[in-house]
C-alpha cells in the first residue's frame, strides 16, 4: 500500500489506548540510508490557554502506528512516550 504525506498530514492521530486525539501529523523521520519512515511527528500540547506556543512535539515511532485509516492514524502509546 503506497501513501503519500499530504494525506497523512491530513488525518488525525488518535491514542488507541486512551482514545485521546493526539492532532494532525506536521513532519516525518525518515531514514536517509534505507528510506524507511522512522516516526511522525505530532504537535506537542499548547502552553497557557494556547498564548505562548506549543510543548515539544511528540514524536511516535513507526512501529506505534497500528492502523491507518480513512480520517484517522491509530497509534499505541504510553504516557511515557507522549
């Protein structure tokens, strides 16, 4: 199955664990060597009510994501993680 990023970065990532939206993805990992995607890259939480910028970004390796589906990116990851 053959994706492009412009349709994942318009699908929403979503926690399986918790059900949590985790938002859209902005950039990808990706291994220059072998080509392989590594991680996506999701917006870290906002700071103050969303004034003063974001958090860190989250960055979920590949093997978290668990499905990709038609609107949304399923992905397993612990608080620890995020």
């Amino acid at each position: 199955m053959l994706i492009r990023t412009s349709e994942l970065k318009v699908k929403d990532v979503v926690n399986a664990l918790d059900g949590r939206r985790l938002g859209p993805v902005t950039d990808l990992e990706i291994d220059i060597d072998t080509g392989q995607v590594k991680a996506v890259m999701v917006p870290g939480p906002p700071r103050f009510l969303g004034i003063i910028g974001r958090g860190n970004d989250y960055v979920i390796p590949w093997e978290r994501i668990k499905r990709i589906g038609l609107d949304v990116i399923l992905v397993e990851v612990s608080d620890a993680i995020l």
